[in-house]
C-alpha cells in the first residue's frame, strides 16, 4: 500500500473516531448540570467537530491529487485574487493579535478557575492560529520569517 493511501485510511479513521467522539460528547453533555463542565464538554465538541470538517476536507484534497503532491503543491482549479487574499489575511493576523492582547488581560483579572481553564485554551487557539496565518503568507506568498521575498 502506497503512503497515498496509507494517509488516506488514517484519515478515514480519524474521521469515524472524531464523529463517534461528537456523539458521545454530545450525549454527555445533556447529562452534566454543572455550568463549568457543561463549557468544557463544548469546547471539546467543537474540537472534535473541527478535526472531523478539517479531515474530511483533507480526504478531497488528497484523493484528488497526484500521487507524488504535496499539499502545498496541490492547486486547485479555482480563480483567486491575491492581492485581495493577501490583505485579508494581513487584517485578520490584526485582528488575532487584538483578541489575543483581550485574553491576556481578562487571564490576569479572573479568579474563577473554569473560567480560567477556558480563556487559556482560547489564548493557546489564538497562539497558534497565528502562527499558522505566519506560515499561510510565507508560503503563499514566498517570504521569509522578516517579511522579505525569497530570491
């Protein structure tokens, strides 16, 4: 079996683990009466349903392409304005970078742990989506880590 199609199965794997993860949690939740509880159960809802939209999209993407292409290769058939794409993510980088700084601040106010517990998954989630808007440009747009062209 070629690693094409190994990954493939892994992802369809992971695709039923996340849904079924969905379901229970789901049941789980109608069940807690504990507002903290009843939050973080959502939280890993979500999570769960976010792997299982990210890996399904990622199932098309790599049923369709070449064997040998990588993801950042893989284009697909569709007009894009970059410049127009280039600014929209320059603007949500910002505004990541705000709701970031607003997570911070209430992370050092709050006293209640749930509380806590979440807005610090939060600020983890906005850590790392920047980052990954960091890569998005770099490699969409062939710049180094100072904002540069590459040669």
């Amino acid at each position: 079996m070629s690693q094409k199609n190994r990954v493939i199965q892994l992802v369809k794997q992971q695709i039923a683990a996340e849904g079924e993860n969905v379901k229970h949690i789901t049941e789980l939740r109608k069940k807690v009466g504990i507002a903290a509880a009843r939050l973080i159960l959502l939280e890993l809802r979500l999570e769960s349903e976010k792997h299982v939209a990210i890996l399904t999209e990622m199932l098309e993407f790599l049923e369709g392409a070449h064997e040998d292409t990588l993801l950042w290769e893989h284009e697909l058939e569709e007009y894009i304005d970059e410049t127009l794409v280039r600014e929209e993510f320059e603007d949500h980088v910002k505004k990541e970078s705000g709701a970031l700084k607003q997570l911070q601040e209430e992370l050092r106010h709050t006293k209640d742990e749930a509380l806590k517990l979440l807005l610090n998954n939060m600020e983890e989630d906005e850590k790392r989506h920047h980052g990954m808007a960091q890569i998005l440009v770099r490699n969409l747009y062939k710049i180094d880590e100072r904002g540069r062209p590459l040669k």
